[in-house]
C-alpha cells in the first residue's frame, strides 16, 4: 500500500493520570508532517517508522496520535524518511546559522543543576 498525502489523525492529551476530560483534535496531517513527529523521536529508521505507521499510534510529548492503521510499502517509508536531512558529524558546528536551542530530557535537566550549584 503506499502511503496517501494526507492522514486523519486525533490528537489528545497523554496527561491526564485518572479519570479526566480533555479535547481531541481530529485534523488532517501531510503525512510528510507525521513523518517529522515520528522521526523527531526515532531517527530515521525505516523498519521502526513503517512499525509505528502499521501501528496507528504514536506519542510525543504530552500528546498521542492516533489514525487508521497503514500498511505502508518500505520503499514508500523510505522515500518521506530521504526528504530529511541525515546527520553530517564532519560539519562543524557554526552558531550563526542557529535560530533556536532546544534542551530537552532528564540527563539535561541534570546538567543544569550540576552547572548552577
């Protein structure tokens, strides 16, 4: 099967502990752009994408997405992964063509407090 332009994907809140009520939000994604969410967590690993888009459900954050389940073509998977940038570690680091800084995790969190005290 391959993989259709757009997905219908419900989002909801994964912070709820108990018994809550909390919005879903049915929209429909590009699938390049559910791509991006997934790849941001997995790298790009093909066979570990293909798994989560048969899957139908994935969470990132505080938020799980979920869609009809899909059984995607791997060449289909691999094709939306090469429209991401690999990682290149000969390139230096130039700060200039950064924008942003995002820390995220607990070992950075830890590392902070290191860093304070």
């Amino acid at each position: 099967m391959s993989l259709p332009d757009t997905i219908r994907v419900r989002i909801f809140s994964e912070s709820v502990e108990s018994v809550g009520i909390t919005p879903v939000v049915s929209q429909l994604m590009v699938t390049r752009d559910l791509a991006a969410t997934i790849v941001a967590v997995t790298g790009k690993n093909p066979e570990r994408v293909r798994e989560i888009l048969i899957r139908g459900s994935f969470v990132s954050g505080g938020s799980r997405f979920r869609w009809e389940n899909l059984v995607p073509d791997p060449a289909d998977v691999e094709a939306v992964l090469a429209t991401f940038p690999d990682a290149d570690p000969g390139r230096p680091f130039d700060p200039a063509l950064c924008s942003a800084a995002v820390l995220q995790g607990l070992a950075v969190a830890a590392l902070c407090m290191v860093l304070v005290s």
